[in-house]
C-alpha cells in the first residue's frame, strides 16, 4: 500500500505522550497514530451499528404493527402464505 506524508502540529506534551507510548508498545511513532487512527475510523462503524440496533429495539413495535408481527419474511426466506 502507498504511504501518504502527514505533517501535524501537537503541543509538547501530545508529542512527549505520543513518543512514549510508541516505545512502551514497541512501534514507531508513526504507527502508533496510524493504529490509533485505524481504531476511530472503525469505532465509527461501530458506532453506526450500535445505533441502528438501538433504535430497531426501540421501534420494533412500531414495525411489527406496520408490517405484520407474524412477517417473518428476510433475505433467503419465502414470503408467508395469506
């Protein structure tokens, strides 16, 4: 994969931070920030996920009156005889 070059600005003690915890793990700084980026861009997906899932619980009721409790139709299954 093609690296991109990214110059940031942190106060000393971010980069003092940075620099530490990068060597108490063992990498390079630059692949400190790079996993730490890598795991907020999937806490989003996450995120999105938790929140779908929530609000289908809250709405469930309000789905099973609208479209039938007893539909139990998905991906990959028939639809029920009426």
């Amino acid at each position: 994969m093609a690296k991109t070059q990214l110059n940031v600005r942190v106060d000393e003690a971010t980069a003092r931070a940075a620099k530490e915890r990068a060597l108490a793990r063992g990498v390079s700084v630059n692949r400190y920030i790079e996993e730490l980026v890598r795991r907020d861009a999937g806490e989003l997906g996450r995120t999105f996920v938790d929140a779908a899932a929530d609000f289908m619980k809250r709405y469930e009721s309000v789905f099973a009156e609208e479209f039938g409790a007893d539909q139990e139709q998905g991906p990959g299954r028939p639809a029920a005889p009426r």
